[in-house]
C-alpha cells in the first residue's frame, strides 16, 4: 500500500499540482490546459522512474544502460498511466491503480519466483 498511497501523494498531488500550478503562474492563466497537465505528467512519471533506481540497483546489484532502460521505460509507463488518472478521475484512482499494480506483480513474483 505505500506505493499506492504515499507515492501518490508525493508525486501526483504535491509535485504534479505544483509544476501545473507553477507554469499556469508564469502564463498567468487562471485555468490550467491540458497541455500543462500532461507536460506536468511527463515531468512527474520520469521523477517517479528516477526515484526507483535504488531499488533496481538493489535488484539487479549494477547498473547499465539497459537496466536503466528498463527501470525508466516500465517506471515512466506506468508514473504516466497513474498521472493520466489523477488528471481525469482523481487522485484516488491513482491511488488504487499503483496500489493494485503492487498487489498484482507480488502475486506474479510469488508464484514465478
């Protein structure tokens, strides 16, 4: 549940609403356009990729380029999939995507490893 939750918040709620609110100050436009929220997004999910790279340097005990590849490409993916639904259903759907993402690939870990 910490990713679901506390990732989350972190990166969607804090940093995401932070850089939309930041560009639509400096475009001094009251309301916030999808461009800004998607470019938002883009920035968030490859924060959200970089934050994983301990872990995969925890995983696979080095790092090279496809190994980077792979964190930032799956990381991103899915930083931007939640990030699309905090933008369009809220940050509980957020929440409960990244939280059901967890509990599906420890369920596929378990039985194939």
């Amino acid at each position: 549940m910490y990713g679901g939750i506390i990732e989350e918040v972190l990166l969607r709620l804090f940093f995401m609403t932070l850089i939309a609110f930041i560009v639509s100050l400096i475009q001094r436009k009251k309301n916030v356009s999808n461009r800004v929220l998607m470019t938002a997004n883009i920035i968030a999910a490859i924060v959200f990729s970089a934050g994983h790279l301990p872990t995969t340097i925890s995983l696979f005990g080095h790092l090279n380029f496809l190994i980077v590849f792979r964190c930032f490409f799956l990381n991103g993916l899915f930083g931007f999939v939640f990030g699309y639904y905090y933008i369009k259903y809220g940050i509980q759907y957020s929440m409960l995507a990244h939280a059901g993402l967890h509990f599906v690939s420890k369920i596929l870990l378990m039985l194939f490893y």
